[in-house]
C-alpha cells in the first residue's frame, strides 16, 4: 500500500486512542483526493489515551447542534436545531450523545434564538436530561413572529423546569471541566481585550468593506473560543460582517485558530475577510443544508484564507454547485435522500486532529502546526 502523507490521511474508524492505519491506496483514493494525500512520509502518533476532546457536527438540515465532550465526560451542545419534523433534530442530537457515552448533557448554549438555532430547546429537553442553558439574554428580535416564538418557547422551557440558565457575557470564560471557553460576543457586546496571542494589528482592515449595522438577533450571537491544548477552535454562531469586522479592527483581538466553524452557514451575511486574515484557521467545517447555506463570494473567503488546508461541509450545496463545494470524501451527506450523516473533530491536548465523516466511515488526520 501506498504511504499517505504525515498532515493529512484518511482511516477506517476514527480512534485517537488506537493504532492508524490507512484506509487506501493513492491509486484508488485519486479520483477524489487531492494529490497532496499521496506525498511518502511518516504519520505524527496519536494523542495520549484519555486526553481527547470529541465534537459532534450533528446534521439538523441547515441549522446548528455541535456537541462537544470533554476528556473529564463534561459536554456541551452549541444550539439545538429545528423544532418540528417529528423530533428529528433533537433525535439525532440524543443519537450523537449516546455514541459518546453521555446519559446527559451538562451545557447547551444557544447562540440566538432563530428558529433554526433554539427552536429544538423544548424537544431536546424532553428527551434527554439538561444540566443548565446559557444564552444571551433577552430576544433582541420581537416583531418577528417565529423567532419570538423560539423565546418563549424557551423561557416557558426554563421557568415551568426549573432548570439553571447562565446569561453569558462577552469576556466570560463558562464553567466547563477540560478545556477553555471563552466568549468573545454575547448580546450585540464584544470582546474588550485581546485574548493570549492576539493583540496585532489586522493589515486587513484598511480594505475591510463596510457594512451596516444587522438588527437581527443575528448581530447577537454568543460567540465562544475554545482552547484545549494547543488547539484553539472559533464558534460565532449567525454573527454578522459588521460585528466581525468590529471585533478584528484595527486590533486583532482573537488570534489565530486551528479550527473554524464557519459562521452562518457559510451564508453571505458573515465571513468576512477581515475576520478570515484575523483568525487565519487550518480547518473550516460549515453547518449547511443542502438549500441553505455555502453563498459562493462568502465560500471564496474562506477557501482563501492564508493557511487553510480543508473544508469540510454537512451537506453538499446546491447553491455552491460544481464549483465551490469541496471534494466527495469532505461532504458527510450528498445529493439525494436525506441521509443525517454527522462529522466527528478530535482533539488532541498534543494538537494532533482528526475529522471523521460518518458517510464514508473514514478519517483525515492533521498533525499539530509548526
């Protein structure tokens, strides 16, 4: 068997915690891969047992649910997908923790309250045990309709439960064992300071296009940075160009990441460039549904930025087309019947990543930056 490249490879059965081996051969993995899978050189070891951080990329058809698990059995899930659709969402997202051996889920963070975001707070709860919510506080959106909705639904969720919720704060760090969040956006207020290893001036805003003020609770979003290790991970949930633009300039107040979960979908409302120079990340994994999300000038951001290696997307884009979506082996569900494949990120404390695609059963290693 061909060697496979020391960055990057694709495996049978994602396990930081086991011996790798390759799953194929240059020559059968060619017609997909980039030829960059096939350079000869030695493969990085994996992280030490127990020392894995895992993060679901739950599919929940163009909205968001990413759980992540800490080595100590802590979690949290970013946002809860769609209500409705027979408890889909919060199925797939009970799904997901089972296979990460949780019977409850300590934190869920809801980064606004778009229906596509917080709708599924109430069928999630009813399915599973909460240990607490934290949000943003109140619905910045009143007059439209559905995402009032989502509120109240929520609040009726909170009050008649009794369960803890935590109003975050820009500048808070939560209360999570294993690793680091920290919020960088909470309510329309950002990040004051810069975090260890930022602080530079952004070369990028001079350029950085100017847009106005969003009035949705998009602009609201509760974003978060988590480190674990040596890895840093960006979560902005819907957070708009403006206030990307605002956090980044002139002053780099994030640094750079190692993974970006790309803000809004992949829609053109977010993702600018000036956040896209600023936080510079090797992986991208996009929350997309096949008709939502992937605008093509927001992808070419992206794509573009100095040091990506890969993008990763739940869901092939029909608005992306031939053109922008990336490569089969990176696409946990293509055209066609509505499959709920997810993607698996671990993490390990040494900066040793693996994203693992559930369509195809295989994963792609990264070793840590230099």
């Amino acid at each position: 068997m061909s060697r496979i490249s020391s960055d990057l490879f694709f495996l049978r059965r994602p396990m930081l915690r086991r011996p790798m081996r390759p799953l194929l051969s240059c020559a059968v993995f060619g017609a997909f891969v980039i030829a960059a899978f096939c350079a000869s050189a030695e493969s990085s070891p994996a992280s030490p047992p127990g020392k894995t951080l895992e993060i679901y990329f739950v599919d929940v058809e163009g909205g968001q649910a990413t759980l992540f698990v800490t080595p100590e059995g802590q979690s949290l899930l970013i946002d809860t997908g769609w209500p409705g659709n027979a408890g889909r969402d919060a199925d797939r997202i009970v799904a997901a923790a089972k296979k990460a051996g949780l019977s409850k889920i300590d934190f869920v963070l809801l980064t606004h309250y778009h229906v596509d975001h917080a709708g599924g707070a109430p069928q999630l709860f009813a399915k599973i045990p909460v240990g607490a919510f934290i949000d943003h506080g109140p619905n910045r959106e009143p007059t439209d309709r559905v995402t009032e909705q989502s509120w109240e639904d929520y609040q009726k969720l909170v009050s008649k439960q009794n369960v803890k919720r935590i109003i975050a704060k820009a500048g808070d760090v939560l209360p999570l064992q294993g690793m680091r969040v920290e919020v960088v956006s909470s309510d329309g207020e950002l990040l004051q300071h810069p975090l260890p290893g930022a602080g530079a001036q952004n070369s990028s805003c001079s350029t950085a296009e100017k847009r106005p003020a969003d009035q949705t609770e998009n602009a609201r979003s509760l974003g978060t940075i988590f480190t674990f290790g040596k890895v840093r991970i960006l979560d902005l949930g819907d957070l708009t160009w403006d206030k990307e633009v605002e956090l980044v300039c002139p002053i780099n107040r994030l640094g750079p990441v190692d993974v970006f979960i790309v803000s809004h979908h992949g829609l053109v409302q977010s993702n600018s460039r000036a956040l896209l120079a600023a936080i510079s990340p090797r992986i991208a994994i996009m929350d997309n549904g096949a008709d939502k999300g992937g605008s093509p000038s927001s992808w070419d951001i992206v794509k573009n930025s100095p040091k990506l290696e890969d993008f990763w997307q739940l869901h092939f884009s029909n608005e992306g087309g031939a053109t922008h979506n990336s490569a089969a082996p990176f696409i946990a569900n293509l055209a066609g019947p509505d499959a709920g494949n997810y993607l698996k990120l671990s993490v390990g404390t040494d900066g040793n990543l693996e994203v693992y695609n559930s369509r195809t059963e295989t994963t792609k290693h990264y070793t840590p930056a230099r």
